[in-house]
C-alpha cells in the first residue's frame, strides 16, 4: 500500500501503544496473589506467556519494518527548496529554532544598559553592559531566520503529507 510519512508515523504510535499496552497487561497479569486458605485458581487472571510473547514479538518486527521504511523515505527524499533530506531537515529545523531564539534574545538588548552591582565595596562606581553587535543587523538576521525556519517547516510539513512510499507489513 502507498502511504505518507505523516500516515506511516501515525501507524507507528499505534503499533508502538500496542506494544506498550501489551508488556503492561502482562506486567499486571503474569504474577498474582492470593490469600492463605484462597483458591489460587480463583484469583488467577487470564495469562499466556506463549501468546504474549508471540503478540510481541510481531508486533516488534512490525514496528522495526515500519521504522526502517520510514527512515529509508526520510534519507532519500530531498526537500523541495533547500536541497536536503527530511532527514537533514529534522537536524536543520531545530538548529535553526535555537537560532532564531538566540537572535530573539540579542535583539532585545539595549545598546547600553546599567548593571546592578551588589556586595561591591564601593557602591559609587557604576559598570555598564555594551552590546558588542550591530542590533539592527541582528533584528534582520531575525526576520530572515524566522522566515527560513517557517518556510523549512512548511516544506517539511507538505512532503510529509503528500509525497508516498510503498509499505506492507
């Protein structure tokens, strides 16, 4: 069947909530207790270390099929309009929401700013911090990272929903 990798990275949650779901039911139900002079046989829970290990380790193989499919999609499908993988993209994308946050916080500065100084002997002097940069080129620097990132989310956004791969379990 064809699918996108939005589809794709939905069927792996739900495989992978299965699976969780799974070890957790056997978790509850592989021990159990009863009382002295209680029937065991009256407290047991429904179990089969059999059919548990068999529902899990499909679901595992199905799991890794599903993410090695994935994974071969995101290293060879270029990005339309910057020339790299989705899987440099998942790399570039949050570099760049560090930078826009870094350039978001200098261009906030004040080109000078005073420093409170506490515990100096001499409360007298006065220190003030300096920006050692240029604020307006920093603020276009901002606006043209903030937009990159935007359109490189956008871009990802799209080949994610529509561009397909062949999958069968």
């Amino acid at each position: 069947m064809k699918i996108t990798s939005a589809q794709a990275n939905k069927m792996l949650k739900k495989l992978m909530r299965e699976y969780n779901d799974l070890l957790m039911l056997e978790d509850k139900t592989k021990t159990y207790l009863a009382a002295v002079g209680e029937d065991p046989e009256s407290v047991r829970p429904a179990y089969s270390y059999a059919d548990t290990r068999e529902k899990a380790t499909a679901l595992a193989a199905d799991i890794r099929k599903l993410k090695h499919a994935i994974n071969v999609f995101n290293s060879t499908v270029k990005v339309p309009g910057f020339d790299m993988t989705i899987d440099e993209m998942l790399v570039f994308i949050p570099q760049m929401n560090e930078k826009v946050a870094r350039l978001d916080q200098m261009k906030s500065a004040l080109p000078k700013e005073r420093v409170e100084t506490y515990g100096r002997a001499n409360a007298n002097l006065i220190d003030y911090r300096y920006a050692n940069y240029d604020i307006a080129q920093v603020e276009k620097d901002y606006v043209c990272t903030a937009d990159t990132l935007a359109r490189a989310q956008l871009a990802l956004d799209s080949v994610n929903s529509t561009e397909t791969f062949e999958f069968e379990f």
